[in-house]
C-alpha cells in the first residue's frame, strides 16, 4: 500500500505543476487519491456505427467515413466550417464554429476519418457539431480504442492543459506500474455471496474496461463497497452507543405530562403523534441514550410532540432544552410552548443573542439553579457559561442547519448525555436518512390534524394575472389574507427589491388604498420596520403581506388562506413546499398559486407538476433527490458522509440497501469484528476513521 500513498508529484506524467494543479483543483495529492478518482462517465469507442443509424437524440458515438467537401459558411461571429461525411450508408454534416483554420489544415478532402462526437438536429437534418476527427490508423493505436473514461476536471484544469485526456494517460501509467497492487478489502464471504470481482480488477475496469460488462461488474463493485462502509461506521458507531453509552432512567409518566394531556391540550393528538410519542416514551425508560430524529410535515404538530417529551423529562425531575437555528423560530417556539403550558407551574425560559446581557445573567443563574424547567434558545444554548442543574432531554429543530460539531456540544451538558430528539420539517428521502443518520432511531409524524383540508395547489402563466387577482379579492372578501412571495435572486440584491418593488406597485394599482391595506418585507428593512409590517399582517390589518424571503414571512397566522409564489420555476422543490406550508394552518379551505413565464426548463416543470399533484412532503423530497442529487440537498454539504466518490443515492438505492443489510448482518453476529475473517474489514474501518472526523451525528 506504500505505492498508493506516494505523493502525485513522482507519477510519470505528471511533475512538479501538473501535480500544484491536480492538488489544489482536485485535492490529488497521492497515487491512492488518483486512483479513486472516477470518471463521471465512459464512451464506447469499440463500435462504428452507420449514418444511416444515427438518431439526434443518441450519445456520443463513432464514425467512419470520407469527407467529401468542406467549405467556410456565414460571415463574422457567425461564420462556420461545414464538412460533408460519407459513410457508404448516408452523408452527414460536421459542423465547427470554432478552430477552423487549424481543421481546414490538418484535414484533407477526399480521405477516410474516425470521427466523434454527439449528433444534433437543425433544419430537420442531423449533423454533428465540433467532432474530434482523427487518421482511423492512429486511433487505434491510442488508449481510448475501446471504451473511453471521461474525468471531471475544472476550467482551471483545461486553462493549464491538463484536461480529461491528460488525466486519462496519466491514470494509464499509474495502473500499469508493476508496482501497482490493491487488497480486497471485504470479507470473503460477502465477495462470494454478491459474486463481486477482486478489487483490483473493479479499480482497473472502472478506469479502462474492456468491455461494458466488466464496466457494470467494477461500478457494483466499487458502489457496494462506497455505501457498505458508510454504513458500518454508521451502525458500529450506533452499536457502540447503546453498549457504552447510559442514559438516564426516565421510567415516570407523572404530573406534568398527564396534567397537560387531560387538562391543557388544545386538540386531539393524531394518530402518529401518539405512535411517535410512544416511540420516544419506550426509549427514554429503557436505561439506553434516546437518540431519535423525528421527521414532520410543516403543521403537521412536532412543536407538541417536542413539549411532552419535555414533559416526560420534567416528571423524572430532570430539566429540558430545545435549540433552533434562528431568533424567529425560537422566538415562536418560546410563544407557542409557553401559551401551551401557561396554566401549569412551569418556568420557560428563551435566550438567544439579542437577550439583554442583565437578563441573560438572570437566566443562566436560574437554570444552573434549577428554577428553570424548560430553555428555549439559539446557538447560545452551547455556550460554556450556560450550566445545567440536571439536564435530560436536548430537542434541537430543523437540526440540519446546525454543524456536528454544534450538536455534540449539548452531550456535554450532563455527567450522563441528556436524551436526543433532532427535528426537522424537511422531509428527507428514505435512502438520505438511511445514509445521513444511519445511526439515529426514525420516526415520521406523517399526518396532519384533524379538520385541516389538503392545499389545493394550481399552476398559473404570467398572462392569467388579472384571473388571480379577481381569486384574491373574492378571498379577501371572505376575511381572508394573502401571502405573496418573490424569489431571493443572490447575485443582485438591487434586482430583487427592484421586483418586488414593480410587483408592490402593479399590487397598489389593483388592491387600492384605503380599502385594501398591504404590507411588505424585504431585507434591506430594519429589524424593527420588519416586525411593525409582520404585526399589521398577523393581526389582521393588513390584507396582503408581499416578501422576498421565505424565513421573513415565517409566522402562523391561521387566516392566511392564499400563496402566491411568484417566478416559481426559480424555487426548488423543498423551499417551494415549504411556503407552501404557511397557509393550510386553519380550518378553511386554502390554496397556493405558482406564478411562472410559458418559458420552463424539463426540470421546472417537473417541479410545478409536482407541487400540484401532491401535498405529501416525503414523496415531493423523493422528487427533489432526483432532480437535484444528493450534494445540493440542504444540510448534507456540512454532514461529512456524502462525499461518494462513484455511488449515487438518487440512483443506487437498491445497491444502499444491499449494502446496509450485509453491514447490519456482520454486527449482529460480530459486533466487535473479532472474527478472523473481520481482520481486513477491521483495519479498513480504523484507517476510515482516521481520514474522517466523524463527531456524533445528533
């Protein structure tokens, strides 16, 4: 393995600039970091096919054939080179825009040439633009003569030359040293059951197969083997917890909770609030750490979920906390929480890091004390000078906007680690949660209350203006409000309030004063003009609230009945669900209207189509994976476990589950990996660790 740890620099090929470049572009600074560098994708280049097979909407593909004429077209920017290609079967024209003083040069007319490239349609023909055109007898000298790896690179990268077949020939010579050598790093066993190949045909075959069926055998291979291990952390890591780790005993079920149950609970609980509550209730009396994310629609009731289970630990006399990312959400939460519970002797208490310093001190006296039950905060709950008297339950909200590093620090708050609840209102696919929080127990508060009705959700073009405004004064008519929101275009804040100044103006036109009273938001405003416009909308004296941000308008007015998301095909899928949740919070009827031009990409329609069909966050999150992939999903950048070099969730996830099974298999019957037949795995998991920062992930 000595081989695979030699820094870049002594790869043929590749020298002291090329490796500056590989180290700082692709973070290459070894042989081994090369090696599992993967291409994103593979030509077939053993094939030719004949012209007269070629669809425009095929891949790239291969060609052999005589060009016939060539000649200059258009003038200016526009000019083109157009060569004609006869293949015996049809003719074809390639197409270059640019370079073409060097191609009208180096290739002659009247001679046979291998050409490559993808085909296109214009004018009802195909043809193929910018093809790479070489002598066919030197082409099948190259490397590329089979089937051909394409490599992620950077524009850095090309700038410097050091372009996908730079990395292809210098991967080459990497796998064809006879130095090169790799150990299978799974078990025998698992090898024989899934009928894998040796690692290092899997690593020679994902970078140069010789064939499509060797390329299929090392991708398998190679995504087993990404998602097996992720797993094994994962699940030793939750293996280890419950052998090691103590939680405190919580076997009362006592005043407090049944005091709110009987007397104080607002509205009957739904059937999975009351499965998600025994869920929590099983854990914290079992005498393990609880450590369970819970998963809920927006309005679908976490926030009384949260609060009992707070309760739970107040019967056991221990305190509790619950830390959200922002002032507004624990704002509402300290409100809704204490307006819940303000007929019973309870202290809660809120700090975050506009608290004033005089009453900050009041607060961590009293909770150090014991005097306050419940602390309801920000990131200011982590701070070292805030003391538990004896902490025992730790809720933290939307936990994915919170590092590890963050969450791990509310262990520390007791001798022995409170019980966990890690919250979020964004449905997170079944595989993501499978792989991001492998080691948390789940549970999904997958209903919503009693008497509220799905949000009918419609699709309107630009030109269907003057429809919806009618539809938002008949609502307003009814003592309806009306939300309508613009989208936060990040590179120009000057263009953002410039639309939903022109949007407020149109609005001002239609709804005119004093009968209809408008508020608005935007992020240039001050703290205190934001609150003064939230406060005429929640009270009701404003009819319509316009905002261009999705956390601004953040507050539960029941009477808000109507959505209006403007340029909706610029939203994604999660935040466009998620606004669509600020309405639907009463009992009447709602709706959410996605405002777009006729102009949408594939992929914005299958959003809008989305947002209409379904109101089910956990389907329009599967929708989400797809589209977007799991990288761009919010919080798993920062979560250190995504960072597959080949597998892909979105597509793989009959591979994850595969390789999840096999890993829970192995512990169940070796959960210390002591077998001799878990040696290598063994090792191979440490040297993981090492490379890994891995922190708790609740």
């Amino acid at each position: 393995m000595e081989f695979l740890n030699t820094p870049i620099e002594y790869l043929k090929g590749v020298g002291t600039a090329r490796a500056e470049i590989l180290k700082k572009e692709l973070s290459i600074f070894t042989f081994g970091d090369l090696l599992y560098h993967f291409p994103y994708r593979h030509i077939d280049r053993s094939q030719v096919y004949a012209i007269k097979d070629i669809l425009p909407d095929m891949s790239y593909l291969q060609i052999k054939g005589r060009i016939t004429s060539m000649k200059r077209v258009g003038q200016g920017k526009a000019e083109r080179l157009v060569a004609e290609l006869n293949d015996g079967t049809g003719v074809m024209e390639l197409v270059w825009f640019k370079g073409i003083k060097w191609i009208e040069e180096s290739v002659k007319q009247g001679k046979t040439y291998l050409v490559f490239g993808k085909p296109a349609e214009f004018n009802g023909y195909i043809n193929m633009p910018h093809p790479t055109i070489e002598d066919p007898e030197q082409a099948q000298e190259k490397l590329y003569k089979h089937i051909m790896p394409l490599y992620p690179t950077t524009e850095k990268m090309k700038a410097r030359g050091v372009d996908s077949k730079v990395l292809m020939k210098i991967v080459h010579h990497l796998i064809t040293d006879k130095r090169f050598e790799v150990e299978d790093n799974l078990p025998p066993h698992l090898i024989k059951k899934f009928e894998f190949i040796p690692k290092k045909e899997a690593l020679l075959h994902i970078h140069f197969p010789q064939s499509n069926t060797l390329l299929a055998a090392a991708q398998y291979r190679l995504k087993f083997e990404e998602f097996f291990f992720v797993q094994m952390r994962l699940l030793r890591y939750k293996v280890k917890r419950t052998q090691t780790i103590a939680g405190i005993p919580m076997p009362n079920i006592g005043f407090y909770f049944n005091t709110f149950f009987n007397e104080h609970l607002p509205f009957a609980l739904t059937n999975a609030q009351k499965r998600v509550l025994k869920e929590i209730r099983t854990d914290v009396k079992s005498g393990k750490q609880m450590n369970r994310l819970v998963q809920g629609d927006v309005g679908s009731g976490k926030t009384v979920v949260a609060l009992m289970s707070m309760l739970m630990a107040l019967d056991n006399n221990h305190q509790a906390c619950m830390m959200a990312p922002t002032e507004i959400l624990a704002q509402q939460h300290f409100e809704t929480i204490s307006t819940l519970i303000n007929k019973m002797q309870v202290r809660v208490e809120l700090l975050t890091g506009s608290t004033p310093a005089k009453k900050k001190k009041a607060v961590r006296e009293a909770v150090l004390n014991g005097d306050v039950h419940i602390l309801i905060g920000t990131h200011a709950l982590i701070e070292s000078s805030v003391q538990f008297k004896q902490l025992g339950m730790a809720i933290i909200d939307e936990q994915h906007r919170f590092g590890v590093e963050q969450r791990a620090q509310l262990w520390k708050k007791n001798h022995i680690p409170p019980h966990m609840l890690v919250m979020t209102a964004t449905p997170i696919p079944r595989t993501l949660a499978m792989t991001l929080y492998g080691d948390l127990d789940t549970s999904a508060i997958d209903e919503l209350p009693a008497g509220r009705k799905p949000i009918k959700t419609v699709h309107r073009f630009d030109t269907n203006r003057l429809a919806v405004y009618g539809f938002m004064r008949e609502e307003i008519a009814k003592g309806r409000q009306v939300y309508i929101v613009y989208p936060l275009i990040e590179e120009s804040e000057k263009m953002d309030y410039m639309n939903l100044q022109h949007g407020f103006d149109e609005l001002v036109k239609h709804f005119p004063m004093p009968r209809y009273q408008i508020a608005m938001v935007h992020g240039k405003m001050k703290a205190q003009e934001k609150d003064a416009e939230m406060g005429r909308f929640v009270r009701g004296e404003a009819h319509i609230m316009v905002a261009t941000t999705v956390i601004e308008v953040g507050v539960n007015v029941p009477n808000a009945s109507v959505m209006i998301i403007e340029s909706a095909e610029r939203f994604g899928l999660s935040q466009l669900h998620q606004l669509r949740g600020r309405v639907g919070r009463g009992a009447e009827q709602s709706f959410c209207v996605l405002m777009t031009g006729y102009k949408l990409s594939s992929d914005s329609k299958l959003r809008i189509k989305t947002m209409c069909e379904s109101n089910n966050g956990f389907e329009i999150s599967e929708v989400d994976l797809k589209l977007r992939g799991p990288g761009q999903l919010e919080g798993t950048a920062q979560s250190g476990v995504l960072d597959l070099k080949i597998a892909d969730l979105s597509k793989d996830q009959d591979v994850l589950k595969e390789a999840r099974e096999a890993a829970q298999l192995i512990l169940q019957h070796d959960p210390n990996l002591n077998h001799p037949q878990h040696e290598q795995l063994k090792r191979q998991l440490i040297s993981y660790q090492q490379k890994l920062k891995w922190g708790h992930i609740s």
